[in-house]
C-alpha cells in the first residue's frame, strides 16, 4: 500500500482559534472556510502530480476520512479533484484528539497539554486522551484500512493530533519524543507514510 497522511484545510475554529474535539460539535459544525476549500483543491491537484505515475488512480484509490465536518469537506473536495470511483469512507478512529476540558477553549492553552505530553505520554490532566490512546486508535485504523484495501492507495483525512501522534507512531519515535521529533501538519499538508 501507498498511505498518505492529509490535515483537514483551514476550519472556522482555526480561524476563530478555539479547539474543538467534541464529536458533538465537530462532527456537524465548524467546517472548512474559503481558504481552507482551496488548500485542499490544491491538496488534490498535488496528489495527482505524487500519483501520475500510478497506474488507474481512480480506482485503486480509497479516501478514508475523520467524520468531524472540517476533515469530511476536505476529503470530499479531494475525493472529487482526484475523480476516485470508491465511496468515501469515515472512522471514528480518524477524530480529532480529544483535548477535554480545553474543548472550546482557545487554541493557545493546547501548549499546556503537549508540554506535558512530553513529560508523559500517558497523561490524562485535562480530561483529555493520551498520547498512548491515539497511538492505539490511530495505529490500528492504518492497519485496518491497509488490510482492507490491500495494494491500493489509502488516503487518510485527519486531524493535526492524531496525524502527528500517528507519523511519530510509524516512523517509531518514542511517544515522549513525538512533539519535539516530528514537525507538525499544517493545513492540508500531505505526508506519505512509505510503501507498507
């Protein structure tokens, strides 16, 4: 398989720098601006120039994608620039890390939990998931969709956290060192996981 890691484009709660991790509020709110709908055109225009040298694109290709609104609109726009003829796939396994009592807070206070993310991986101070968790449920979705999807191209449409988490993940980085050892996805930045 080809996997490629893609960060959902520039959401309103980017904008209005707030975090939102509750699936009860992202799943059906704060979706993709303008700007954030043309990074991910943009993202499916450079996917076709990573993939031309694919042979059938359009069918050996299969987007799975977080079921938060921001993460959906980008995948979808991908899913369309690359004319891929599967159905677009969601996992809740894809979400947004989360961030607990500092949901709907501002952006700022996440330095906070990834400092302490650093000190260890397995803290939960803020109500929120551990590192080791999204390890667990993102490392296990790659593994999920590269076996249903053996030989293809898998795209996964996440979130900063998660994409991050499960790089430093693949790449073997020790959970304490992911934050300080792997750079961080910006909006619709796209990151191949290799050959697997």
């Amino acid at each position: 398989n080809r996997v490629f890691l893609i960060r959902h484009g520039q959401s309103e709660s980017n904008v209005q720098n707030i975090i939102v991790s509750d699936p009860a509020v992202g799943v059906n709110r704060f979706g993709l601006t303008d700007v954030g709908k043309s990074q991910a055109k943009h993202a499916g225009e450079r996917l076709k120039e990573l993939l031309a040298s694919e042979p059938d694109v359009a069918s050996r290709t299969f987007i799975v994608t977080s079921d938060f609104k921001r993460a959906r609109e980008t995948a979808e726009i991908i899913h369309s620039e690359l004319a891929v003829r599967a159905r677009l796939e969601t996992d809740c396994a894809l979400r947004e890390r989360n961030m607990g009592y500092l949901d709907m807070k501002s952006a700022d206070s996440l330095h906070k939990l990834w400092a302490r993310d650093i000190q260890d991986p397995t803290q939960t101070d803020y109500g929120n998931e551990s590192v080791l968790d999204v390890i667990e449920r993102t490392t296990g979705a790659l593994r999920r969709h590269c076996g249903e999807h053996n030989g293809a191209i898998v795209l996964m449409v996440t979130h900063g956290d998660p994409a991050l988490i499960l790089r430093g993940a693949f790449l073997g980085v020790a959970p304490e060192n992911i934050r300080n050892q792997v750079p961080y996805f910006e909006n619709c930045d796209i990151v191949e996981l290799g050959n697997n």
